[in-house]
C-alpha cells in the first residue's frame, strides 16, 4: 500500500500535466485559427475594395464601393519622425557636453611647457635701434632710376667724407658672391624690376655700417649716404627701427623721359641686366607707387630735402650743396 501511493501520486501529476498541457495546446490553436481568420477577411476586403472593371464605353469603373458611393481613402504608411529627431537631439547634446568639459579641462603640461620654450628660444626682436643718431649720421638718397644718385654722392664722399652706401651696389654684390644664399632670389628680383624683401636689404645695410665703422676706428662715429633706400614704407620704418633713424632725406626729382634717355645711354657700357627698356619702365611705376610714398611720409616731417636733377651734375652738385649748407650749416 505505502509503495503503491508514489506510483499514484506520478500518475496523478502526470495526468494533470498532460490534461494542463492539451488544454494550453487547444487554446493556442483556436487562438492561431481566429487570427488567420481575421488576416483573411482583411485581405479579402482589401483586395475587392478597389476593382477596376471596364464599363460598357470601355472606361474604368469603381465596383464594391461602400455604401457612401465614393471610395474609401487608401491607407498610407505613416513615418515617423520624431525616433529620428530625438536620436539627432541627444547626439548634438552629448557632443556639446564634450565641448564643454574639454574648455575646463587644465592645459596640457607637456604642450605648454614647448611652447613656452619655443617662445624662450626664439629671438626677441629689440625696439632699440643699432647705432645712436648722436653717433651717426644717415641720410636717404631717393630719387626715380636714372636721377642720378651715384653721381652726386660721390661727390659728396670726395668733398666732406661721408661713406657711400648703394643699397643696389650691395644686393648685386650679394648675388653675385659665391655660396649666397640669397643670390638667385636677388638676381630675380632686380631683373623683374621688383623689390628685394627688406630683410635682405637691411642686413646687407647694417653688416656694411659696422664693417665702415670698424676700420675707420672712429669711436663708433660715421656719416652715411644710403642711395637707393628706402624704396618703400616698410623698409623706412624698420630701418629706423632697428638700425639708425635718419637725418634726413635727399631727394633728386627728374622726369621719367629724362631718366629713361639716361639709362638706356649707360646701359649700352654698364652691363646691368636691369638697364633694358622693359626693366627701366617697370622700376618707374616701381619708384611712383612704392618709393613716392616714403618721400611723401619723411616731407610731411620737415625731413626732405628737393633737388631738381634735370640740369648736368655740376649744376645739381652746386644745388646739393647749398641745400645741405642750409641743414647742416657751413661746417657740414
């Protein structure tokens, strides 16, 4: 009896369990059928809603049509777009968020400190000019190509000792120098009638400065005649800056159909690339639009001071002269 009761006790759970089992089983078939049933009859009332037969005239008609006599409205697929526009929404706010956190995050230590030591190694550029103006004299030769310039500084060096420094003479000297690095470019330039750049100019200006003051052993005392320069506003104001400010400007004005007859006379024996008639024209619309205005600038100073070079060199000679007499007095 006592070994009979396990064995009642499986069969009851076991009958329970298969009972439990088919009735699940039933309820899930009659759950199937009525849902194919219902997918049926929608498909069927979907597909004969609209028909389109041809009437008598051979022209389309509407068939099964409700009861309203016109058509149902066609069921559309909706979109939706907010999933889209939210997704958009918390990715544009996460990366502000990024943004922002980077802002107040502390600077790298390893980037600030080569920067700051770049910043140590590199030159600090000094606001204090190279030769005091008590010490040295300089004065700007300016004038159109052709005005002669050279002629009359050289007089002026024969007569009262000033040194004569050509800012052309030094830049074709450089590029003609062998192993400069410079001379191609300088070479290029002056052909083309262009300006050479300032920094170029104004180092050859400066070494040469220092190499007359050294071997005249003057106690660092020189007067200057800078011809050719500065040839634009740029070049004036660095020079000045951190080489000498000038005395004052000596300015040779000769038209353009004078200088031009010049020029091509001198070129003939010169051998300079730049005494050509393509060249000539393109260094004066060079000097009116780069050169007049520094001339222009250092007049508005009281610093100028005009001379008509039209007439031969005696005649301009006695006229620099004068006008340097009334400068600098009789003891110039």
């Amino acid at each position: 009896m006592a070994s009979s009761l396990p064995r009642q006790a499986f069969r009851l759970a076991s009958s329970s369990s298969t009972s439990s089992t088919t009735a699940a089983l039933r309820a899930a078939s009659a759950t199937s059928r009525r849902c194919a049933s219902t997918l049926q009859n929608t498909t069927a009332r979907r597909s004969t809603q609209w028909t389109f037969p041809k009437n008598g005239s051979g022209k389309r008609s509407y068939s099964n049509l409700p009861p309203g006599g016109s058509p149902p409205p066609r069921e559309t697929n909706k979109i939706n777009f907010w999933p889209f526009v939210a997704v958009i929404a918390l990715t544009s706010g996460a990366y502000m968020l990024l943004v922002n956190r980077r802002k107040d995050m502390p600077p790298n230590p390893s980037s600030s400190s080569s920067s700051s030591s770049a910043a140590a190694a590199a030159p600090s550029t000094s606001s204090t000019p190279a030769f005091s103006p008590t010490d040295v004299t300089v004065i700007f030769v300016l004038g159109g190509p052709g005005a002669g310039k050279g002629t009359q500084c050289a007089r002026l060096v024969s007569d009262y000792g000033f040194t004569h420094l050509s800012a052309g003479d030094l830049l074709r000297a450089e590029q003609d120098r062998p192993g400069s690095q410079y001379g191609q470019l300088i070479k290029d330039y002056i052909k083309n009638g262009a300006i050479v750049p300032m920094e170029v100019t104004i180092a050859l200006l400066e070494n040469a400065m220092r190499d007359t003051l050294s071997a005249t052993k003057t106690n660092g005392k020189g007067r200057f005649l800078i011809d050719g320069f500065p040839r634009k506003m740029d070049q004036a104001v660095k020079f000045e800056e951190v080489v000498c400010p000038a005395k004052m400007v000596l300015f040779y004005d000769c038209p353009e159909q004078e200088m031009e007859k010049r020029l091509l006379e001198r070129g003939k024996t010169s051998g300079r690339a730049d005494d050509n008639a393509e060249s000539i024209r393109k260094r004066f619309r060079t000097f009116v639009e780069t050169s007049m205005p520094v001339v222009d600038y250092f007049e508005k100073q009281g610093k100028v001071v005009k001379v008509d070079s039209t007439p031969g060199p005696e005649k301009v000679y006695e006229e620099t002269r004068e006008r340097l007499r009334r400068v600098f007095g009789d003891k110039f």
